[in-house]
C-alpha cells in the first residue's frame, strides 16, 4: 500500500555542514558519550554534584526576621 505523499517521507541524503550552537551542543555529546570520555565526563559530573552539595550543605540559613524562639513558659491547654 503506497503513502498518500511520499515527499514528506523522503530522507535527505547529502551531506550538510551545521556550525550552529545545537551542532555544537550535538557534536560534544557525541564526544562525550564515547568510552574513555564517558568516564571523565561522569567523573567531572560526581565531583561538582558533590561540591555543590558540599558547598550548600556549609551554608548559613538566613534567619527569620521578627520571629524569635518560642518562650519556654507558654501555657499547655
């Protein structure tokens, strides 16, 4: 059973020559998904995630302006 319009079907053969930014982003995970530098980059990833949450972790919360401790004394009813 032949397509109703095969035009939009039909691939293109040629070879095209991309240096936009999505080619950029497309050849350096080609790169990076190959074995050794799959490795690195995984390796690279692990230390600024747990950098990251290192650094986050030693942060100082910012405290609550105008809301104090409870008082100790309160009333239990």
């Amino acid at each position: 059973m032949p397509l109703s319009n095969p035009a939009y079907f039909a691939q293109n053969q040629r070879m095209e020559n991309k240096t936009g930014a999505a080619a950029k982003i497309r050849n350096f995970m080609k790169w990076a998904i190959t074995p050794p530098q799959s490795y690195a980059a995984y390796l690279v990833a692990l230390v600024l995630v747990a950098g990251g949450s290192f650094y986050i972790g030693t942060l100082k919360p910012k405290k609550a302006v105008g809301f104090g401790p409870p008082p100790v004394s309160v009333p239990r009813n």
